[in-house]
C-alpha cells in the first residue's frame, strides 16, 4: 500500500538559489506575520517583529506599535498608554467581518427571494376559483378558452402541413370523438322521429 506524500520536511539550511530565496522569504514574512496578529489578538499580548530581507528591506509587524515595544524592551522612554489598534491587526479582522457581511448578504437576498415567492403563492390562493365565478364569468371564461383553442388549432394545422408533427392534443381534437358520437345520436333521434310520423 503506497503511502500518501503529505508535508515533507525539508532540510533547514540557507537557500542557494536567489529566487527561491525571496519566494521563501516573503511566504514566511507573511505566515509569520500573521502568527504574530493572531497571537497578539487571541492573548492581548504586545508583539514586535522586525525582519530584514536579503535585499536589506526592513518589514516590521507590531502591536499596539513596533517603537513602542521596541522602546519598552530597550527601557529607553516609556511608551504613553495606547491602544491604536495594528494596521494588520484591522485588516485581519476586516477580513473575517467582510467574509461574515458577504455570508449575510447572500442569506438577506435569499430570504428576500423566498418571501417574494410566498407572496405569489399567497396570491394565488386568493384569486377566486371557478366555482365561484358567475354565470356571466363562466362564460367569458369558457369564451376565451375556445378562442385559445382556436389559436392553438390553426398553429397545429400551420405545423401539421409543413410537415412537422404539433406534440398535443388540442381541445378540438379531443372532443372530437364526442362530437362525432352526438352528432349520430343525433341524428339517429332525427331519423327515428321522422320514421315515427
């Protein structure tokens, strides 16, 4: 059974190749930067850290500020009581509220949709339904369902002589065998009361 790689550990030892140098350099700086927030706002402990890169840059981290840590440490002016709060620090926990506001926004607009979706519901457990509809309503009713029949019949036939097969049934065409079947006892009631005279 093969082993899975996971995290191998690397020889610590300075990095020959300048690239890889600064990559390293900068990916660490970040991570321990970041340890260095975390720590300061999980445990409110005041935190310095000054690195200098291999170019000679100098990148520094601190909480409430790196001179006045650095101050407190060499004993050299004490610092005032501030509680500025790290640029990085903010930044930190900017991130985490936007990550929370974006989650909220996106559960706001869904409940938003939801809401608009029951009132539609709503709606239409309200409009009036056939039975209580009056005569004269039935009617216009039964009217309009004809004349889109009737639409629905001539586009079927349009389709029907170019070749092309209309999927349904229309109501015309389904009531077609009844209507066949009333209009021959119909005129079997016809032929019968003229043989009758």
């Amino acid at each position: 059974m093969r082993r899975p790689n996971g995290r191998k550990k690397i020889e610590i030892a300075r990095i020959q190749n300048q690239t890889n140098l600064q990559v390293t350099f900068s990916k660490r700086r970040a991570g321990l930067f970041k340890k260095a927030s975390e720590l300061s706002t999980l445990c409110g402990a005041n935190v310095a850290i000054v690195a200098f890169s291999p170019s000679n840059k100098v990148y520094a981290c601190g909480h409430p500020s790196v001179e006045s840590i650095v101050d407190k440490f060499v004993g050299e002016n004490p610092p005032p009581d501030t509680d500025d709060p790290n640029p990085i620090i903010v930044a930190h926990q900017n991130a985490n509220i936007d990550e929370i506001n974006e989650k909220l926004n996106k559960l706001e607009r869904s409940l938003e949709r939801e809401r608009k979706h029951g009132q539609a519901l709503q709606a239409l457990r309200t409009e009036p339904s056939n039975e209580k509809l009056s005569f004269y309503d039935l009617k216009i009713l039964c009217e309009s369902l004809e004349a889109a029949d009737k639409k629905v019949e001539k586009l079927a036939s349009q389709l029907m002589e170019c070749g092309i097969e209309f999927p349904y049934q229309t109501i015309g065409s389904a009531l077609a065998p009844l209507r066949a079947r009333e209009s021959i006892s119909s005129d079997s009631d016809e032929g019968s009361s003229r043989s009758g005279e």
